[in-house]
C-alpha cells in the first residue's frame, strides 16, 4: 500500500528524528517528497508505503508529533483553458504530467505531491491546486 500525507511539525517536534523513528518503529519505507525545515515549523509532503496495518501504525507515530492530512485529489485543470502546450510537463518533480501520444497533456493525480510547480507555469493559467 502507498499513502501521501502532509505533516505540519510545531517548534517543539522540529528537532526530535521523528521519521527515523517512525521508520525504525514501523518497518515502512518512507520517503520524503519534498520538505521545508524551519525552527519555528516543519511542513513535509511524505510518501509511504508498506502493508495496510504497518501504514496506518506509522500515520499514528506521526501524528503524535505533527498534524496530519492525507492527499487526495490535488490537481485540477481546466480543460476549456488548457491548450496542451505542455509548459507544465518539465517543471513536475514526480512526473504527475505526461504527454500522451496524441500530444495531449495527461495528469496522474496518483502521483501528484501538490508542489505546485505547473501551477506557477502554466501560461494560460489552466491548473489549480487544492489548498488544503
């Protein structure tokens, strides 16, 4: 099973190694898509994989030293506003944007991390991300 969650780490958290240990406790890999470290706060996009049970046992660890939120859908476009230029394709980290093979643009919301990357690119401003 693979699960993306966001975690908001307060000041107080930010030093202690709680994805080690989580990893160490649980036995699921995770990884850790993107991340913004401050000492005032932590905000990480974290991806993890492992059996049903292991998986939500480690969204438990975490959520004793953060807020947790599951991703869901976070891509949105606008197809009445997408030209299928494809200035999006580049800028996505995880490959979520795709050209298929009739060149239209091709959005993978599996595997989106909501960075918002294509958001800030797109000329015709045809992509939204869900803010949570």
């Amino acid at each position: 099973m693979r699960k993306r969650i966001y975690l908001w780490v307060p000041s107080e958290n930010v030093h202690k190694p709680i994805i080690s240990n989580a990893i160490l406790d649980t036995k699921v890999n995770i990884n850790i898509l993107k991340a913004k470290i401050e000492p005032q706060e932590a905000f990480l996009i974290l991806e993890l994989n492992g059996d049903e049970e292991k998986v939500d046992e480690a969204i438990k660890y975490l959520s004793k030293y953060g807020e947790i939120e599951e991703i869901s859908r976070v891509i949105k476009r606008d197809e009445e506003k997408c030209v299928d230029c494809g200035a999006c394709i580049t800028m996505c980290p995880v490959e979520a944007i795709k050209m298929d093979e009739e060149f239209n643009v091709v959005f993978d919301e599996n595997e989106c991390i909501g960075c918002k990357s294509c958001v800030k690119v797109c000329p015709f401003k045809a992509i939204e991300v869900d803010d949570i």
